[in-house]
C-alpha cells in the first residue's frame, strides 16, 4: 500500500509499486494453490479433487490468468 500511495504521489515510484504487485501476485500463486492443495491431500489423503460446473469454470478461469 504504502508502494502504491507514493507512486500515485511521484510516478518516479511507479516501478516500485509495480514490482511489489508482481511479487505479491507470484507468492500468493506460488505458495496459495500449493497450500490449498496440500491442506486438500492431507485432509482427504486422495489426489482427485471433484469440482461441480460451476467451480470448473471459476477454476478454469483463474488458471487462463496464472499463465
């Protein structure tokens, strides 16, 4: 935030906010799928996951913008 509020004050900082964006979006894809999926397996012990429709395309959604 405080990245964001001064590049809004001086684009000079805008590449740092910039950056910690991207940063912050690569530890949350790195580290959050790989938590909810490990919580998943641990707590079921199966590596099949079975989503209704309508979370397959939500899913489907989300990984279209990870790549």
């Amino acid at each position: 935030m405080y990245f964001a509020w001064q590049a809004g004050k001086n684009p000079a900082h805008t590449a740092y906010a910039t950056a910690n964006m991207t940063g912050a979006n690569r530890l949350l894809i790195g580290l959050g799928w790989t938590t909810v999926v490990i919580a998943f397996w641990l707590k079921t012990g199966t590596r099949v996951m079975t989503l209704g429709k309508d979370q397959k395309v939500k899913v489907v959604t989300l990984a279209i913008a990870t790549l």
